[in-house]
C-alpha cells in the first residue's frame, strides 16, 4: 500500500466502513478516534490525505482542519459533516478543506472522491519531481503561476494559495476569457461530478478572489457571469 490516509472519526462503524473500502484500492489507514489524537498525528505524520469528521470528542475536525491548513498549506483535506449541516460544510470550505462529503454516502462515491484527491496529490509530486521543468511557468501580465515549484506570484507578491485554490487559478488562467459553470470547474478540477456539491467551487473562489483581488466585493481576475458561472480576466492582472 503505498498510499495514506489520516481518518479523524469517532463513530466506529464509519470507521470500518471507510477502511475496508479504502484497503479494497490498496490504501493505507491510520485511524484517530479523538480529535486531539488527530491533530497529533496530522501535524507529525505525512499523509496523502486527511479526512475529517467535524464532530469529534475533544477539538472539532474544523480546529484539525485549520490548525493543519496553517502548516501544511498544501495538504490535502476532505471534511465529513451530517447531511443537515450546511454551516459546518461552509466553514469547512472557508477553513481550506478540499472537499467535503455528507453523512450518509455511497461507498462509490467515496472512493471515487479519494481517487480524485489522491490523483491530484501525485501530479503534484510528478511536477515537482520532472526533470524537465521548462515548460513549468504560466504567466500571464503580472501573474506569474509555476507548476514545478506550485508557487504563484502577483504583482512580485507571493501568494499562500491551498493545493485546491492553485489548481483552481492555474485552470482558470490557462483558459482566459472562457466562462464555467460550477459543474464544469467541480469535473475540471476536483475531478468529479456530483449533483449537490457546487458550493464546493463557491467556497474556494471566495477564498481565491481574497488573496488575489484588490477588492473581493468586487472582483476584477476571477470575475462572475452571472447565471453561467466564472471566467479569468486577463486584463485583471494587467495582460493586454
């Protein structure tokens, strides 16, 4: 099993549910039943992937959340909230999860989400590992995106981006001008569709446009059509 998977749940059910259907595409488990147990092992271990269920004894899965976002920015997160709990999918969202799944789900959808986050973990370890990077910088005017080192810069100023919010920005800048509806962006770059999970997108270009709009009430980059969807801007970041 070459893959790992930090899982933070409490209901020991799920907890076998998750494992037997994860080892069943050759991926390890590390289990956490408390949130304080998790948090030790996500800030001293390295995972492919976490996931996190929000309610937990101790610290919530969304303290787990932040506090990994805030030293590991590129760590990969899915977050498991009640299926009534649309606050605590949002705030997951706006914390820097990656992506979230509602209690119950199908054991179909699960792994095709993990498969999906864990593809995208190992392009980014296949980038950073290629030996021919000079095809690595996407630039347009003042935003300069570099997939080998998966840093961005605007305006000469570094950006703290999440993996999701970078792969978010380098799929809409390699398309400038073209609009997407939330459906398209949530296959295009997380990987899948599922009817029901299109806040996912909202969520992370809300937390895109506050790190690289001037003003994100009223967004000149990553700009709104609306009724259709989102589009890049190139003349936002000073293209011609």
């Amino acid at each position: 099993m070459s893959d790992c998977i930090l899982l933070v749940e409490d209901d020991l059910d799920i907890t076998d549910l998750i494992r037997v259907n994860l080892n069943e595409l050759g991926i390890a488990i590390d289990h956490a039943p408390t949130g304080d147990k998790g948090l030790s092992l996500a800030l001293n271990k390295a995972y492919e992937l976490m996931i996190l269920d929000v309610m937990l004894p101790g610290i919530s899965g969304l303290d787990i959340c932040r506090q990994v976002r805030a030293s590991k920015p590129e760590q990969a997160i899915m977050m498991l909230t009640s299926k009534n709990s649309e606050t605590d999918r949002v705030l997951g969202l706006e914390l820097g999860a990656d992506d979230y799944m509602t209690k119950p789900f199908s054991v179909k959808e699960l792994q095709a989400r993990v498969r999906a986050q864990l593809r995208k973990v190992h392009m980014l370890k296949a980038m950073r590992n290629a030996p021919d990077k000079q095809d690595s910088i996407v630039k347009v005017g003042s935003l300069c995106i570099n997939t080998a080192e998966h840093s961005v810069s605007f305006n000469q100023r570094a950006l703290d981006l999440t993996a999701t919010e970078f792969d978010l920005l380098l799929y809409l800048a390699r398309h400038p001008n073209q609009v997407f509806s939330r459906s398209q962006l949530l296959e295009s770059v997380w990987g899948y569709h599922h009817s029901g999970y299109e806040h996912t997108v909202n969520s992370h270009i809300n937390r895109l446009r506050a790190k690289i709009e001037k003003d994100a009430t009223d967004p000149y980059v990553v700009q709104t059509v609306w009724g259709v969807g989102y589009k890049f801007n190139p003349s936002g970041v000073g293209a011609t």
